[in-house]
C-alpha cells in the first residue's frame, strides 16, 4: 500500500475516533482562554489594602474565611487550595466545594466571595471529570491521535505542491537537454 494512501486512512479513521473527546477538549479550551476576561468562569483578583508581606498569620486569613457559611470552609479538610497574590495583598481559599473567598492579607477582611467554575472546565478539558482513567486511557490517547493527524494532514496539504514542483522541474531539466541535443546536433 502507498504511503499516501495509507496516510489519508490513518487520517480519515483518526479523526473519527477522537471526534467527541477532542469536540470537548477544544470547547472547554475555548472557554478557559476566556477565564481572566469573563468572572462568570473565575472570579477576578481583587486588590488588599497594601501590597506587603502579609500581616496577618495564616491561621488568621483561614479562620475569617471560614466564616462565610456558603464556602463550606469548616476545617483545613475542606479546603482545595489556598493561592496568595503578594502583589495584590490578597488569598483566596478554595473550597472543595468550588467556593472562592478572598481575604485581604493586611486586614484580614473577606474582600470577595464567588463560585469558580474554571476548574470544573479544566476537569472537563483534560477528561478528569468523567472517571479517573480517562484522562489517561481517553483523552491523553486522542491528543497523541491529532498530533498523528496534525502530522498526516501537512504531509497530505504538501505532497501535491511538492508533485508539482518535481514535474515542473524535470519538465524543465528535459527541455534543456533537449535545446542542447538540438543545438548541439544542428
């Protein structure tokens, strides 16, 4: 079987096995590249009163967060992560929950509280969502099948233009050799 041929099955049946992981992995990737600009996936940073070390101890930070009831913050247990912006004066604590409550770094105060959906996008976008083995055993599989596809697909685009130019070129190279046989016999 030729190359060519064989290509363009890889590249016809590849396509239609990663169709619907791949449809997920590019729509939950269109919207996380919109996670900064729209707060309905994250919550935007907000600003602390001072931009230093924080003055407040860690403990501290927590328990203020605890008290908003709707984060579900009732010990360490229910907490996801903790992210500190130095920068900003502000942590955000996130709750298993998905709930993201701000605090200023300074004062202590909860500056913002707001559900975050980016993460749940994420999980959707690597296939973690679903069940533990298909982020590797799906999705991790379709990813290596478009690379393949990606691959396949500019062999397929070039080969043609690349045909063309060899023709033109012999054409070419022929024409030559046959004005030399003729100036060269007349």
């Amino acid at each position: 079987m030729k190359l060519r041929i064989l290509l363009r099955k890889v590249h016809h049946w590849g396509s239609i096995v990663i169709a619907l992981p791949l449809m997920v992995m590019i729509g939950a990737g269109l919207v996380l590249m919109l996670k900064k600009e729209v707060s309905w996936i994250q919550p935007p940073t907000v600003s602390g009163v001072s931009a230093q070390m924080p003055e407040r101890s860690l403990a501290e930070l927590f328990a203020a967060a605890q008290g908003v009831e709707r984060a579900g913050l009732h010990d360490w247990a229910d907490l996801d992560r903790a992210d500190i912006k130095p920068g900003k004066g502000v942590i955000k604590f996130i709750g298993e929950n998905r709930w993201e409550v701000q605090v200023d770094t300074a004062t202590g105060e909860v500056l913002q509280v707001a559900y975050r959906r980016s993460d749940l996008i994420e999980s959707l976008h690597d296939g973690s969502f679903f069940a533990g083995w298909t982020k590797l055993f799906l999705f991790l599989p379709s990813g290596v099948i478009l690379l393949v596809l990606w691959g396949t697909g500019l062999y397929l685009f070039f080969l043609p233009h690349v045909k063309n130019y060899q023709k033109r070129r012999a054409r070419r190279q022929s024409l030559a050799r046959n004005a030399t046989d003729e100036n060269g016999s007349g």
